[in-house]
C-alpha cells in the first residue's frame, strides 16, 4: 500500500519551490518485487502510459522504474497513486514512491 501522506509532502516541498503543478513534467516510480511479478504487470503500466519498464537486478532486488509525462496537481497525484495500488493489488510488490523535477519560471 502506498504511502499517500508521504506524496502530500512531497507536494508541500514542490509548492515551497513555487512549482506550477498544472505543468506536466517526467513523473518517475519505483517498483520493488520479484522478477515475475514485475514482468505481469508490465502491460498494466502500458495502457497506463508509463514507459521504461524493463526490470533490472539491483542490489539483491529487482527493480523497475517508470516514467511518463504528468502534472504534479493533488488530483493528478492521488490518481497516479491510486492507479499504481491497482495495478499491484495482489502481489508482492512494493511502490516506493515517485519522483519528479520542479517546473517553475523563476
């Protein structure tokens, strides 16, 4: 289960950074699990839009790390979030977040 309170921090810190979060911009997670199960998934993130979801060993775990363009608005996040808990429900596999560039004129 992801952890919602800690994507409303991150939001928090890019608004400090007066970040314009109706701007898409790279949005990247990270993906924990076994080799199988990370390879079940893959065309789940597809239809979603998320790209670079080759899986590849990385101290002592296998890892996948997606990327798709996204606005970092509350609803576009909490709907990114919710939509990687779907598409992991019923695995082992753990969402250890995202992350993203701050979009800014200054």
């Amino acid at each position: 289960m992801a952890d919602l309170n800690a994507s409303m921090r991150v939001l928090e810190l890019l608004e400090e950074q007066h970040d314009i979060a109706a701007l898409k911009r790279p949005m990247r997670v990270f993906l924990y699990g076994s080799q199988q199960e990370l390879d079940e998934i893959g065309p789940a993130l597809e239809k979603a839009g998320w790209a670079s979801i080759e899986p590849f060993y990385s101290l002592d775990k296998w890892t996948v790390i997606c990327e798709r363009q996204q606005a970092t608005t509350e609803e576009a996040v909490v709907e990114m979030v919710s939509e990687m808990e779907n598409i992991i429900e019923h695995t082992a596999i753990d969402f250890d977040g995202w992350e993203t560039q701050i979009e800014n004129k200054h």
